[in-house]
C-alpha cells in the first residue's frame, strides 16, 4: 500500500527550502533515524532493508520501511507490485531495477557511494584534496566502504587524527604549513600560526621578552634592556597574567641610570658626572643617582667634612664652646651651622643653617661690641669701641641736668656730671624735672593727655608741659594739696549751704578754693542755712500743707489746675474728692489718693454701654475699650466660603479713630474699607488672595485649561520622542512666580544608566539603543551586546531577541528598515533592533531579509555559514554546541532544546523518577516542545565552549545564515525538531528563500569588529 504523509503537519507554509530530489519535492521539516512511532524500534537496523539510520523519510508502516520521502510517494522495500524497472539501481531512493530492495547499487568504488548509498566519501570527507573509496569486501550494495584520503585542501587540517571525517578544521595562518609552533610576538598573538587547533600554545608569557605577561607584549627599556619577571607561582600551577608578570629593568646603557625603577620610562636619568665619583657638597650628583648633596643620603659618608663640629671665627666669643657649630652641605657649599638646624634636630642634610635652640655659631660682625669685658665682635680686644658708651646720660629737663656714659675697668657702665631731680613744690620750677613746672607727673606709666581738670581724675590737674598744647594729668605739689575753709556739720537730718574748699597753687602760690559760706542768719526747713551746726524756726510737717511730711511737700503743687480738694493728715497729702462733672483718669482706677496721679483732668458724664465711636461712654477712663470684636465675614467683605488662614485667623481687625479697621497679610486683600477683597487679583501664589474661597481660581479650569494647576505632567512634555527617556519624571502644574503656571517634574539626570538593547534611552541623550558604530556612540553610552570573540569576526553569544522581548513574551516588530523590494504588501518597516541578551524569548518567523536589515542596523551583518559552523565547533572538532564532550550526542547531564531532549514539565513527578532526556520516566512526567528564553537554567551545558560561550547553538531555534549572496541557510536545529543528527554543527542541508520565515527559525549578527567598543564612522556632527 502506498501513502503519501508530511513529515510535520503545518496548517499552512511560511517559507520554502531549496529543492531536495529531482522531482522538485519541498518541505519545511523531516525526520531523521529510522522514523519509526518508537524511535528505539530497531536499534539502529535498517527496516525491512530500506533506508538505514540517518536518512531521510517517514515510517509509519512497523512491516517495512519508509515509504515517504519528502512527502512523495515511492515503493515500500520488497514491494514490487506496480513495480516499473528504468534501468540499473541508484542512489535515489527508489527500486530503480524492481528488485524489492532501494538503493543496494552494486558499483561499489563510487566516491558518492562507497559499498553502499549511505556512504558518501565526498560529503563525509570534508575539505580534502583527494578523497579515496576503498569498497568493501562484500560489494552486494549494502555493506559500506572505507573512506580516506592523503591531503588536505588548502587552509584545512585534520586536526583530530580522524580520517573519517576529513579534514575538519579551517585555519589560514600557516599558508606554506612549514609553522611547527605558535611564536607569538607582536605579529603572532592569536592566530593559530601552526594550526594544530590551539591558539598561542607555545608562547611563554612567564619569561619571554616578547611576550611577556602576555602574547605579544614585548619588554622595551627606554636607554637599557630588559627582562620579563613574574610573581606567579608557575611551580604551583598558578598562570602568569597581566596582573602577575611583567617588564623590568635588566641592565642601563653606560651613562644612564634607572633611578625611579618604573620600567615604563626605562633608564630615565642621565647622569651628569660619568664615570660616576663619591658625592661630595659642590651641587653636582657625582655618584648619579638622580639625587643631588642633601638629597642624597650617601652625602654623610662620602664627603669627609659634613658633620665635623666647627665655629664661626678664630677670636673672641666665636670660639667660646656656646657657640659651636657642625659642619653641613648649604648651597653647594661647606658651611659652620647650628648643630639644633633644621626640623629634625642635627640632621645634617635638610639644608638648613640656623637653630632655634643653644648653641648658635657665632661669626665676626654678627655682634657689635659693648661694655661687658668680653670680645663681642671677634676682633681681639674686649671693649674696645663699644656701641653703649659715649651717650648722654640723665635729663635736662627743669632744674636737671645730663652726664655722660661711660665703660669702666669691671665693663660696666656709668653716668658722669648729671644734676638729678628733686621733690616737686609750690615755687613755679619743675623741681623734679618731669617737663612739668608746679606738678608731678603720676609714676607707673605714661601721662594722660588733658584739656583741663575736668579731664583728670582724683586730686590730679591740667598743666602745661612743654608748652600750651601739651597738657597733662599731674599730681599738685605736696604742699599745696588737701582741704581748707571747713564748716561745722549741720545737725542730723538736716542740710548745709556751706562746703569746705581745697588748696591750690596757682602760679607758684598756695590758695583756698571752691568753699561756700553762710549768707543767711535764719535756718529754712531741714537746713542749717547760717552754718552754725544747729537747726532752728522749723514748721509743723503733720499739719502744714505746704510742708506735709516733709519740708517743700506743697500738696497744692501736684495737681494745678486739677479740680481736686487737698487737705494735710498726719504729714501725708490727701484727695478730698473731684469737682463735679470730672473723672481723674490717670491713676488708673487703682487708687485715687496716690500723688503721682492726683487730678480730675477728664470732663465725662456717662451715657450707657461702650460703643466703636470714639467716645468714653461709659466714663471709664478708656474709649473703645472691652469691645467684641467682629468677625472678616461681618466687617471685612470676605466671603463665608474662605478657608485660607490668611483670610481667616490671619486678619487683624480693629476699632481704630472710631471705626473697624481689617488688616490683612501681604499679598490678601489689600483694597479699602469696607470692600478690602474686591478689586484684589488672584495671582497664583497657592493664596486665595481675594477670599473668595478658591484658591488660585484664575488658573483653575474652566477659566485654565491647559497647564492647570495640580494637573498631571511630565518633564519631557512637549519634546520629540524619546524625551527624557529614562530619566523622565511627572509631577503636577504648579506656580511659576504670579502669572504663570510649570511642570513640577524636571529631568533626573541621576537615573541615567549605560544604554541597553531595551526600546529606551536609558543615557537620557535622546537617541534610543544606539550602537556602537553610532555618532555619539564614543562617550561609551551605547548598546554593548553579550558577543562571543571567535576570532576573526564576532558573533551575538545568544540567539537574537527584540528590545521589548522578556523571559515570557517575545516582544513585537519586524526587523524591515528599508523596502528593497521585498517588503511584503502591506508590511511597515517597523526597523526592530536586534539584541543579545541572556533570559529572553528569542526572535522567530523572521525572514533572511530581516536578518540581513536589522543585522546592518547594529553595525554587523548576517552571519556567513563557515562563522555559524567556526562558532558551533568552538575551534575544535565538535559536532555539536555543547560545552563538554561535544563531539558525542546528549545524555542526561548535558542536552539542549531539541525534541528529543525537551525541559521537564512537571518538575514533581521527576523528583521521584529518572527523567533522563528521552527516557520513558521523562515522557510520563511530561516533556514540552516548546520555546525557552536565551541561555536557559533548564538546559545543561548547552553552549559552544568559548572564552565568552555561545549559547544556544544547538537546538531551541533554527538559525539563519548566509552560504553565499541569495543562498540562505538554516543551521542548529529547534526546539520541534526530531533527531540531534540534524542538529550538527556542519549540516546544512534546509536552503531558504528570502522570504522564508518558521516559527521554530530565528537568527545571530556577525561584526568584523568588537560591537562594545565604540567606533563612531567618519565626522559625526
């Protein structure tokens, strides 16, 4: 029976491949294996003698074998019934000559069918020059031949040692294949220069100059050589690196020196005494060390005089043992200095000269002789001239006169021939010759300058001293000081017109002045007016009204003109009362009687309760007083509704000349009595300047509709898309001074971050998810894809993503950024950005065309068939992307996304079964074809094992790439796909057109340069 059955039952087709036969069937997926309904059916034997393992077709018949290919009809093996026979038996597929068996073709030397259809030497020997089939023994059509060759192609190598599957490895750095080592050196670093599979093997970054640290690092030293050193404990298996190893110096070419030991700047110093001598004080650096006398600490022991005690001069106080000195390098120079000079005590090289401590080094000329019997100035002879004799000695000022000073045998000092002072007197001469004639002026400091008397304290006088400008405080003379004219003292309680006065000298001679005495014969009240010290004719202070109490109490006097009756009771002044028709206000009601406020000034006769009319009614001595104050409703013209304090607890009110007067705050109301509020503008201060009850109610809806306070903002409002990106904020409207309103929010300039491949612009520079070869890309804010280095090109390390993409949704858009003819109808160039980044659905049902576009978009391209197949392999020989043992299928510790090896769905049930991919325990539990994020926790060592891992090459999504210009390529296999065998590294037989896109297909960008660096092209404006 024949039938005809898809390998995948698609409700429609997205793309199409390259034709597959010659009858030009197509599909959009197949099986590998035997195809059985168990895929463990047959162990690996071909069924019923049809197709062997591996090839292609569909068995859903358990008696024989495939019987659909590609989704044509053909006959099953051993049914020849209908059977027609075209000629002899060949690899097609078909029981060419009705025999009942396909493809058992008997020339077995066939390089596409060595022994048998399934072995084909020249796609099973990759890269070779001349491949060989040696058939097999049995040559019935069914048994396979041996493969092999002798040479490879040019650029290939057989890396593996396996001469099954040719020559694997592509490397075109050992073009004439002489190169037995990996040298290194500034033209070999990573490049497989012998190409063994291992890049810079033999380099010695431990030791090697050239390479030192690392391949290609070569130890240059500025005037001198050389030498790579490294901490690393290379015994102990610890690597040298960077960080570990590096250049030294080694040697200095003759006449320089090293003398900051960084290898950087090599033997920087030239020295400037060569051959090179012991340092000496003269300025030079004779032993060129880069330091110079004192900055050089082999000074001390290399010059024989620094630190040799020393004095200043041969005679005299410069040779006395209190001042010797040590000898020190100043100025280039040897000189005699303080031994305690300097900071540091007696350091000898801080190039300092003088101390702050004994012993100070004494030098002739430093000290000018004087009269001590000492030889102050070093010249031999104590005395001799000296500087404190010879001078006037004494004063002769007043009736003084000066000597002369002289140095006596025992070195001192003495005054001759001087007329010293005397004790002032009353005789007009300045006796004690202080400049001063009949004073003396005051001991202990200097005099006070005076205008007269009234300027001098005590019995101290203003006298002239040298001349009528120059007065000062003096103390009189002693005989002319004291009191004269003294009265008797008057009886107790009583005063006395009479005072005693004091002696004066007034022009040379002695006089009374200042005293008062007696002009009257009677005695007043309480005073002793003729000075005789007794008290007499005094009157009755009990009873007199005009001495009540005391003498000159006159109570008639407190109140002139005040309307009140006095009487004199028991010596105190009393109110009788006030005339009719007057109050006495000004003793506060407290008590009328008391003197201070005796009066009845205030006319008044009450006329009932008080009233704000500025009138006393009633006649309390107060107007206007104990008032109830009204309320800025009632006498303000403020509306009832008004809630803002200062149109409520804020107003003044007041009963001021009669009337209520409001005061309001600044900026409320500030129009006249009574309507205060009615002509004041509402500006917008957050007041209810009129109290009206609205606050601000010019720049509310409806009289403001846009920019309305309290409204919802943004700080970017108004600006092109992006705006503020990631740095925006919101806020309200608010005042802006009086007359207008603002956006609270303003730019967060503290939220900006490096730039992500996410659809915003998280720098805040107003350019979203720029790329590295973007103008302003070079201030390091740009996209910095996740990539793997393979060497001569890069490539996305995760399969490509949208910006909006998350571990959940794919994110949306098309990746058409320009319409070449392709665009579908109907189709928006969209111009999506392509991202590589961990935990996120990948991009699929994207067509070549949108990988070529959105590829160029990111300053890369679509990668090229020998990238894909260079990236999956690693730079080894593996079949498949996975980080160990790649050259073997998957088992249960390490498995990518493919149908067989699916993630657990119910992660419970396998906790108490062994749910190894693919086992009987996995399909009970639950497996799911389905799509996971990039670089997902459920996969295990799913990833191209390179320095920064490509994930994902295998399995989860079909990835598209480029063989040639129009030639389109599937490669990796998908999460739906049947066999790991389809999932290679090499194989890629699914040719696509164009416009093919798939649910289970997506894609990776290739760059010729690092993407993370930035590379901004030509002038950017």
């Amino acid at each position: 029976m024949k039938r005809t059955i898809w390998l995948a039952a698609l409700a429609s087709t997205i793309g199409v491949f390259g034709a597959l036969s010659s009858t030009g069937c197509t599909t959009n997926a197949f099986c590998f294996a035997d195809c059985e309904d168990d895929p463990t059916a047959d162990g690996g034997v071909p069924d019923g003698g049809g197709l062997p393992d591996g090839n292609l077709g569909v068995d859903t018949d358990a008696s024989d074998a495939c019987n659909s290919i590609f989704g044509c009809t053909v006959p099953d093996a051993g049914d020849t019934d209908g059977c027609v026979a075209t000629g002899p038996e060949q690899c097609d597929f078909v029981d060419n000559d009705c025999d009942g068996f396909v493809d058992n073709v008997q020339d077995s030397a066939e390089l596409d069918a060595c022994g048998n259809c399934a072995t084909n030497c020249i796609t099973q020997l990759g890269n070779v020059s001349d491949p060989v089939c040696t058939p097999p023994g049995v040559t019935d059509g069914t048994q396979p031949g041996t493969c092999s060759f002798s040479t490879c192609a040019t650029d290939f190598y057989d890396v593996d040692g396996d001469p099954a599957n040719g020559c694997e490895y592509f490397c075109q750095h050992n073009p004439n294949g002489t190169n037995t080592t990996d040298p290194g050196g500034v033209e070999g670093c990573d490049k497989d220069d012998d190409c063994d599979g291992e890049i810079d093997e033999d380099v010695d970054i431990c030791g090697d100059e050239e390479n030192c640290g690392r391949c290609g690092n070569r130890c240059v030293i500025l005037n001198g050589t050389g030498i790579c050193s490294t901490t690393a404990d290379v015994a102990g298996g610890e690597a040298c690196t960077e960080n570990n190893t590096d250049c030294e110096v080694d040697t200095c070419d003759p006449g320089f020196a090293d003398v900051d030991g960084a290898a950087e700047n090599g033997c920087e110093y030239a020295c400037p005494v060569f051959p090179p001598t012991a340092e000496l004080c003269d300025g030079q650096d004779n032993d060129c060390d880069g330091r110079i006398d004192n900055l050089d600490a082999d000074l001390e022991a290399d010059d024989p005089d620094v630190g040799n005690t020393c004095f200043g001069g041969t005679q005299g106080e410069c040779i006395d043992p209190s001042h010797e000195g040590v000898n020190k390098c100043i100025g280039g120079a040897i000189r005699c200095c303080d031994k305690d000079s300097g900071d540091t005590g007696a350091d000898l090289r801080n190039g300092q000269c003088d101390g702050t401590v004994p012993p100070f080094v004494l030098r002739p000329g430093d000290v000018s002789e004087t009269c001590n019997s000492l030889d102050d100035d070093c010249d031999g002879t104590p005395d001799d001239n000296p500087i404190d004799a010879g001078g006037a000695c004494g004063t002769s000022v007043g009736n003084c006169d000066v000597g002369t000073l002289q140095c006596n045998m025992s070195g001192a000092l003495t005054c001759q021939g001087q007329t010293g002072p005397q004790p002032e007197l009353c005789n007009a001469q300045d006796n004690d010759c202080d400049g001063v004639i009949d004073g003396e002026i005051p001991p202990g400091g200097p005099p006070t300058s005076c205008n007269d008397d009234g300027d001098c304290t005590g019995t101290q006088v203003c006298l002239p001293r040298t001349g009528p400008m120059d007065k000062v405080c003096v103390i009189p003379p002693t005989d002319a000081m004291g009191p004269c004219d003294v009265p008797p003292a008057p009886p107790p309680g009583a005063t006395s017109p009479c005072s005693a006065g004091t002696f004066a000298c007034t022009g040379g001679v002695r006089s009374c002045l200042g005293s008062v005495t007696a002009t009257a014969t009677l005695d007043s009240c309480g005073e002793d007016s003729n000075c005789d010290g007794s008290l007499d004719n005094q009157p009755d202070l009990q009873t007199d009204i005009r001495n009540c109490g005391s003498c000159g109490n006159d109570c008639n006097a407190l109140n002139p003109g005040g309307r009140v009756i006095w009487a004199c009771i028991s010596g105190v002044c009393e109110q009788q009362g006030c005339q009719g028709g007057f109050i006495d206000c000004d003793s506060g009601g407290a008590d009328p009687n008391q003197p201070e406020d005796d009066d009845c000034e205030v006319a008044c006769t009450p006329t009932g309760g008080e009233l704000c009319n500025g009138v006393d009614d009633d006649c309390n001595c107060a107007t206007d007083d104990a008032l109830t104050t009204p309320t800025p409703v009632q006498v303000c013209g403020v509306s009832p509704a008004a809630t803002d304090a200062g149109c409520t607890t804020g107003v003044g009110i007041a009963c001021t000349s009669g009337s209520w007067v409001c005061s309001f705050p600044s900026n409320y109301c500030s129009g006249a009595a009574p309507d205060y509020c009615t002509a004041e503008p509402d500006v917008c201060d957050m007041r209810d300047n009129n109290c009206n009850g609205i606050e601000d109610d010019n720049f509310r809806p409806p009289v403001l509709t846009i920019g309305a306070l309290d409204s919802p903002c943004a700080s970017d409002d108004g600006l092109p898309p992006p705006g503020h990106g990631q740095c925006r904020t919101t806020g309200v409207f608010q005042c802006n001074g009086t007359t207008a309103t603002q956006c609270s929010a303003t730019i967060n300039p503290g939220a900006a971050t490096q730039e992500v491949c996410d659809g915003v612009d998280n720098d805040c520079d107003m350019v979203v998810d720029e790329v590295y070869d973007a103008c302003g890309a070079q201030d390091g804010n740009f996209i910095q894809p996740v990539v793997t280095d393979a060497g001569s090109f890069f490539i996305y390390s995760h399969e490509a993503s949208r910006p909006g993409a998350d571990a959940v949704q794919p994110g949306n858009g098309n990746g058409y950024h320009v319409d070449t003819g392709s665009l579908p109808p109907g189709t928006t160039l969209d111009s999506t950005l392509s991202c590589s980044q961990p935990n996120k659905i990948p991009w699929f049902n994207v067509t070549p065309v949108e990988v070529e576009q959105t590829c160029a978009t990111m300053g890369g391209r679509i990668c090229t068939r020998a990238e894909w197949t260079q990236t999956c392999e690693a730079g080894a020989s593996c079949q498949f992307g996975y980080t160990s043992n790649c050259t073997v299928g998957a088992n249960g510790t390490r498995f990518c996304n493919l149908h067989d090896f699916d993630f657990i769905v119910d992660a419970a049930c396998c906790a108490t079964s062994s749910c190894t991919p693919g086992s009987s325990a996995e399909a009970s539990c639950g497996t799911n074809d389905g799509l996971l994020p990039t670089q997902s926790a459920l996969l295990q060592q799913c990833s191209a094992n390179w320095v920064q891992d490509a994930f994902d090459v295998t399995g989860n999504l079909r990835e598209i790439v480029r063989a040639a210009v129009g030639d389109y390529r599937v490669m990796g296999g998908g999460f739906a796909s049947q066999a790991e065998s389809g999932a290679t590294c090499t194989f890629d037989f699914f040719a696509v057109t164009e416009t093919f896109r798939f649910f289970d297909t997506g894609f990776r960008c290739c760059f010729d340069q690092d993407p993370r660096v930035a590379d901004p092209p030509g002038i950017c404006p």
